[in-house]
C-alpha cells in the first residue's frame, strides 16, 4: 500500500470553505479512484489552521490515478484558494507495517 500525506496551512477566514472541499475531495476519491482505501484529514490542535490528510492507495497505478482523476483539478483549485501559498507539503510512503489496537474497532 502506498500513503500519501499532505502537511498544509490553511488561509484565515477560509477554515469552512477548505473543510467543505476536503470532504467533497474525499467523497470524490472513493467513488472516482477504486484503489482509494483510506482518506484520513488530522487538524493540529496547536495550530487549528494547520492540517494533515493521508490518502491510502493499494499500489503505485492507483496513486497514478488519483492524479489523473477529475476531481483532481477541482481540488488544485480549492487548494490555490484556500490553501497558504508554499505550505503544502506532500509525501508518498510504502506501509511496511500497520497496527492498531483492539479498542480502535469499538
């Protein structure tokens, strides 16, 4: 499987309009790119403008596809308004090993 993450800051005054395109993003990412698994969207609690997403693909094509679908374009756009211009910072990682604790199914 391969993540990407995304470290970004959000603009003042846009907190509602980026929440409301990210979840649009996500929606968009399941129904449009069958090998989303996961889309995952972490606000920092020190910085409420700061935000980090992690989007699961079970290979590289599906990674690939992503980039081509779309909604793809539409996000660019929400992330060219809302977004602080040189924040974004994206990351791609191959999962070697994934964990969680019994209490995270309840």
């Amino acid at each position: 499987m391969i993540t990407l993450s995304v470290s970004l800051q959000v603009v003042q005054g846009h907190l509602d309009a980026f929440v409301d395109a990210i979840r649009t993003n996500a929606e968009r990412s399941f129904t449009d790119e069958p090998g989303c698994l996961a889309f995952d969207v972490s606000q920092d609690l020190a910085d409420d403008h700061h935000f980090l997403l992690h989007e699961t693909y079970t290979d590289d094509a599906a990674v690939d596809a992503h980039r081509a679908a779309p909604h793809f374009k539409v996000w660019r756009a929400a992330v060219a308004e809302h977004v602080v211009p040189g924040s974004q910072v994206n990351t791609l990682a191959r999962r070697l090993f994934h964990h969680h604790s019994p209490e995270a199914n309840r």
